[in-house]
C-alpha cells in the first residue's frame, strides 16, 4: 500500500494510523492500494485517511478517547463503556463515534457521487490512545463499519473484510476517483498503480477481448470444410502407386498408340515419359533401404557417444554446485552446517521488501541496492531456513543509523525472497521467533533470520544462533 501524505491529520491517534497503514508495506504482495492521508472528501471536513483499493475504499477516522484502556465496549448505536466506565462525547453525542459516523456517512455520499459503482464502501473508527481490546456487537461486525485500535493486525483485518468487490478496479478508474477525492495529490504512473493491485484495463473491456476469439473462430469453420471436400478427387489425379511395376506402363502405350491412326507418329511421344515411371519406382524400392542404413549408422553413433559420454561422467567429479559450497574455511563455526540456495536476487526497490520500522526507515534514506538471499541448512542434522539481505547505502553514517534500527526488537526486517517468489520446495518457513545476526561492512548492513523447519523456533536457540553466526560469511550475489 502506497501513502501519500495531503494535510496534517486531525487526530492523535493520526500517528498510529499512519504506522498502521505504513506497516502494510509497498505493493500488493499484502493489501494493495493507495492511502490518501489527510484528504478532505468533504470539504472542510479532513480525515485519517481515505484508502483507495482494487477492491473497494476505505474511510479512516480517528477518535480520540480520553485515557488509554483495557478493554473498550463500542455499540454503534449505543454508549461505550472503557474498563466499565461510561464515555460521552459532548452533550447529545450518544458516544464518541457519533460525529465520526456522520463525517463518515457524507464522506460515502461523496464518493458514490464522484465515482457511481467505485464499489464497497467502508468505514474504519480508529480509537486511541491505546485500546487493548475492543469488543464490538456481532450485528455491528456484519456491516461496513469496524472499531479498532490501528495496529497492523487490526488494520490488515479490516481491509481484507471491507474490500470484497468481485475484481479489481482499473488503473484509470483509480486514478479518477483519487484525482476527485485528491485533485492536489501528484499523479501515479500506470507501473505503481498495476504494483498495487489494480487492473489494466475496466470492468467492461475484458468482455470484448474474450469475445474476440471467437468472432475470429466463426469465419474460419466454413473456411476449411471445402477444402476438406475436395481431397476426395486427389486420389484420382496421382496413378503413381499402381504404375510402380513395368507391365502397366506397357499396357498405357498401346492405349495412346491406337487413338490416333498413324501410329509412327505417336509412338516416339509415349516412348519418352516410358523411363520416367520406371526411375520413380526405382527411387521408391532403394529408399527403405537407404533409410534403414542410415537409422544403422545413427544408431552406432548414438551408442558410442553414449559410451563415451558415460566414460567421461564415470572418470569426472562433479563440481559442487554454488547453492551447496559450505562456507569459507576460514571460519571454525560454520564447519558442520550446510547451506543450499533456493533463491537470489538483487534491486534497489528497498523499502518495498522490508516492513515495520525498517521500512519507515528506508522510505526516508533511499538505499543504494538490496541483495536477498534463501538457503535451506542443516544444523546438527535438523533442518533450518535461513534468509540474509545485504542492504547497501551511499555512505557508512546511513548505514550505521539502519542497522541499530534493525537490530532493534519488533523494528521490522526484510522479507524473505523465497517466500515472496514461491521458491521454498515443500513447507515454506514461518521467520517468527528467528534467531537474528547483523553486521555492519563499510557501507552495507547484513541482515540474518533462521528459523527450524518446521518450527517452532526461539530466538535464543543455540543451533539457530550457531546458523545465524555461519550464514554472515555465506556469499549473497543477487
């Protein structure tokens, strides 16, 4: 999900929303879609956010309570109770949201006016300052409206939820709707927005393409069926077959001899083509022959060639394959554990593979290139999944300030590549509870996570340690 930044937000839970949303990280491998943050569907009237998905649009508005709570109990319809306490917002207000469902209800207005069919609409009341659970009535949850505390579970629900259009928006239909709602946010190549999620072309243009085949298809069966008709009179035009023996053509001169009356004349005519048939019949016998003596010849050279090929394999050591070669010797640690890639790759797209605060952090401080690495190990004969991302900065102070937010715990990471490109060969790793290893070189940061497979996993677990240790000597080329 892309956020693009319009006006100071109202709220002080702004700031968690904004996270929230951030968390969700760049593209559509998640929850896709652009966040307009701080916009004014109505005018006058900002909120949170209002997030233009392929699959629906989301309204995003704060409420602020008056004290963090435990547990928060927020009807719709009714009054909210904190730990048991009654909240009122102002003197008619039944509670807090009131106000925000009206903001909310103008908001939706607004946007099936500018955008007729944009589909589901929903709405997002964000409270705060922090809410640990908030309990809302099941009739509440099977309509369009959630109350949550923003975190990235809670907003990631929701989304998925509320957005339930049978297909994606186009690229032009989004940026209509976010040019009505946004008229001052920058525009969006078509590459971002098809990165996001949202389709090439409208609901109504896939139609025409998949009759097109078919309107092509029509005029082509009549084509065929009179070619079909006449192969029947082929046979009779070639009497190559029955002429292979001598004595036909014998018999095919007199024929042409006795029609006309002076027969001297004609009888140099049919002599001529007379040793035309013969050589054909001649070619014809010799050709299963020199077939079957050149399949004999090809025959012997494939069998040399095969010995010779399996000599040469027999007398030759394969050599070790890059995603097998143990880790330099040089290092006593990493002795007795095996790594082998599963996959490789480099880009300078660097925030859009990381999330949490590392993205946040790579949003702001562009990265020179990212190269992410996964192996599959074998520590004390257990199997283990390992993932490294070697992130590279313009200058070493940029790349000493990430890594102390990457080495800090819950800041975030990197994804994992094998993950992303489903290149994992049978259970694909879960990296929660991974033991982690960074380093810092000149201006690159290593990143590693290495988890059991199948978990679970600690972070603290002394083979996962060990691997963790081992994987920073592991080569990464992308």
């Amino acid at each position: 999900m892309r956020l693009v930044r319009l006006a100071q937000q109202p709220s002080r839970v702004a700031e968690d929303v904004r996270a929230a949303l951030a968390s969700l990280g760049r593209g559509s491998n998640v929850v896709g879609g652009v966040a307009l943050i701080g916009a004014s569907p109505v005018e006058g009237r900002p909120v949170e956010a209002v997030v233009v998905m392929p699959k629906g649009v989301l309204i995003v508005i704060g409420v602020d309570l008056p004290d963090p709570a435990l547990k928060l109990e927020a009807p719709l319809g009714g009054p909210w109770k904190a730990d048991g306490w009654p909240l009122v917002h102002g003197d008619t207000s039944i509670n807090p949201a009131t106000d925000a469902l009206s903001l909310s209800a103008a908001c939706t207005h607004k946007i099936a006016d500018v955008a007729p069919g944009a589909g589901p609409i929903g709405t997002i009341i964000a409270v705060g300052p922090y809410v640990e659970t908030v309990d809302q009535p099941a009739a509440d949850l099977a309509g369009s409206v959630r109350v949550l505390y923003p975190t990235a579970t809670t907003m990631l629900a929701a989304t998925v939820s509320l957005a339930t259009a049978p297909r994606p928006r186009s690229v032009q239909q989004a940026r209509d709707l976010i040019a009505a709602l946004a008229p001052d946010a920058p525009p969006m190549p078509e590459e971002m927005l098809l990165a996001e999620g949202f389709s090439a072309f409208s609901d109504d243009e896939p139609t025409v393409i998949r009759e097109n085949p078919l309107v092509a298809i029509a005029p082509t069966v009549p084509v065929q069926h009179p070619g079909k008709g006449k192969r029947p009179a082929k046979p009779a035009v070639p009497p190559a077959p029955p002429a292979k023996p001598a004595p036909p053509v014998q018999q095919a001169a007199p024929a042409v001899r006795q029609a006309p009356p002076p027969a001297a004349a004609a009888a140099p005519s049919p002599a001529e083509p007379a040793p035309k048939p013969s050589r054909q019949s001649k070619t014809v016998k010799w050709l299963p022959v020199a077939a079957i003596g050149l399949l004999i010849v090809l025959l012997v050279a494939a069998i040399s060639v095969a010995s010779g090929g399996d000599d040469t394999a027999s007398t030759q050591t394969p050599p070790p394959t890059p995603a097998t070669s143990p880790p330099p010797p040089s290092s006593s640690a990493v002795e007795n554990i095996q790594f082998t890639s599963r996959a490789s790759a480099a880009d300078q797209k660097c925030a859009s593979h990381a999330y949490g605060d590392v993205q946040s952090s790579l949003q702001q401080t562009s990265c020179s290139a990212v190269k992410r690495a996964s192996f599959a190990s074998s520590i004390d004969g257990r199997a283990a999944a390992v993932t490294i991302a070697v992130v590279e900065f313009p200058n070493t102070a940029q790349a000493s300030a990430f890594k102390a937010i990457a080495d800090n715990p819950g800041g975030g990471g990197i994804l994992d590549l094998a993950t992303e490109t489903n290149q994992w060969q049978g259970e694909v790793p879960v990296f929660e509870g991974a033991a982690y290893q960074s380093s810092l070189d000149g201006k690159s940061v290593r990143l590693i996570q290495v988890v059991w497979l199948p978990g679970p996993s600690t972070p603290d677990d002394p083979g996962l340690v060990r691997g963790a240790k081992a994987a920073l000597e592991l080569p990464v080329n992308g």
